[in-house]
C-alpha cells in the first residue's frame, strides 16, 4: 500500500477501550497515512471506562500502530484529555519522539498553531465530573443501541443512521453549547495571537475563521471516530477534514465573533 506523506496528523477522541470506538477503520486510516508529526488530541485511551474485560486486540493494534510510527521516526504528541486525565501526572514526560503534554504551541510555515484537546471550557466536566461521567457511560450504551439498530435496518436494505448526531442535533442547549464551545475557544486564540486554534473534546469536525474587533482566527476541530471518523490532515500549508465515511465536511466558513468576556479562572498552564 502506498502511504500518503503529511506534514502533520491530528487524531482526537479515539475512545480505545469503550464499545464505541471504531478501532477496525481507524486502524485502516492509520496504515494508509506516513505523517511527519502525530499529535494525539486527547480522550485516546479512555480511562474512565476502562474495564480488563474489554479490550480487543483491534484496539490493542491501534496503539501498536502508533508505537510503530514512533519507532520509525515521527514526532508524537500525547495531549491530554478529561477521559485520559489520569496521564496528566506525567505531562511534560518526553522519551525519544514522544511527548506527553497538556497543550502544544507548533510553527506551521510562519503561523503559530495552538493545540491542546478543549475540556477546559466545558463546565461539565470541570465542576461537576460525575455528571460528566454519568454522560459518557449513557452514551456508550447509546452507541451500542446504534449498532443494532444499523445492523437491523443494513439487513432490511436501508441506510445506517446515528442517534447521537440525531439526539445533540434536536436538542437546543447541545447545539448551542457547540456554539459557545468554539466561539470561546477562537476569542482566547485571537487574544493571544494565534492564527490556528486546534481542539477535540466536542466530537464535532470543523474548519471555520472566526473574526473580530482584535484579529482572526481558524478554528479547527479533529471530530472523532465513534460517530464521525475524522481527523485534521496538514499538508503543503493547508488544512482538511478527513472523513473516512466519505461524507460531506462542513465548508470552510467565515464567523465575526460577538464580543465576549475572558475567563481568567481557566487554568493557565492550558491557555497560555
């Protein structure tokens, strides 16, 4: 298989470890990409639902995967999510071309890129984290029930659908609070400086500028590979969305943001 080389690859929200995760086609992806650098978006191995009793070998293959990437010479971040928290002990940890952070700062062809996995502007999980966790568990469960349903409705000839798009897509609040979500992440951006900002967190792929008063920003979000199988591919001084379902990616959009107040109670080893 000819691989295709990349300047940098930006996987986020992998959930290895939980039912949910669609480790078969991630491991697809993984072989079929030569990145110089990997950046590990958070949420990748998930902690608050690991169990001894699952974790099948396709989920055991993708950290073999990335093990190889490593041992063949490309530049890995591990940055830290709520799900794999427990790792955050060790940030700053570096053995040979792996790092364990809680954000990443890169130079992409003169722009400076601001990474970091996003749960810091979720209130959830920063101050009440066993609803947070409640949430997730409700949502494993969610997507094993999806997984019936799509086997039952492929048999009967008709198209797979995803109840949790469904669910956060009819819910107001869900759709607002991704609206919040990136907005405050692009108004900490620009405030700082930064011409790309980079998060997961949201399960949400997105490529958009944001504008205001002080400047502008691309935000830019890597999605997930339990419902949309996406990551951020940056090569020759662009951006795009993968998607390995082969479906349509938003468009890349232009926002003029409100004016909005910073929040300077959130931690500044992640904003700065």
């Amino acid at each position: 298989m000819t691989k295709r080389v990349l300047d940098l690859v930006v996987l986020s929200d992998l959930h290895l470890g939980t039912y949910g995760c669609n480790a078969v086609e991630l491991n697809d992806y993984l072989r079929s990409i030569a990145p110089k650098t990997l950046v590990l978006n958070g949420d990748i191995i998930d902690i608050w639902a690991f169990s001894k009793s699952y974790f099948p070998k396709e989920h055991m293959e993708t950290i073999q995967l990335i093990l190889e990437m490593l041992t063949s010479g490309v530049k890995v971040y591990y940055i830290t999510g709520n799900h794999d928290e427990l790792l955050r002990k060790f940030s700053d940890f570096k053995m040979g071309n792996l790092e364990i952070v809680d954000k990443v700062v890169l130079n992409l062809d003169g722009k400076r890129t601001w990474i970091f996995h996003g749960d810091v502007f979720d209130l959830s999980v920063n101050t009440a984290k066993w609803i947070a966790k409640l949430g997730g568990k409700s949502y494993d469960y969610i997507i094993l029930l999806n997984r019936f349903i799509n086997f039952m409705l492929v048999k009967f000839g008709r198209e797979r659908i995803s109840l949790s798009k469904r669910i956060k897509n009819s819910v107001k609040r869900a759709v607002k609070f991704v609206g919040d979500y990136e907005m405050i992440a692009a108004k900490h951006a620009i405030d700082q400086k930064y011409d790309y900002v980079v998060c997961g967190h949201i399960h949400q792929p997105q490529m958009k500028v944001y504008r205001n008063e002080k400047g502008s920003v691309t935000y830019l979000n890597s999605g997930d590979w339990i419902e949309n199988l996406t990551s951020l591919e940056y090569n020759e001084g662009e951006w795009r969305i993968y998607s390995h379902l082969d479906e349509l990616v938003p468009d890349f959009r232009e926002v003029l943001l409100p004016t909005l107040q910073v929040d300077n109670s959130l931690p500044q080893n992640v904003l700065a």
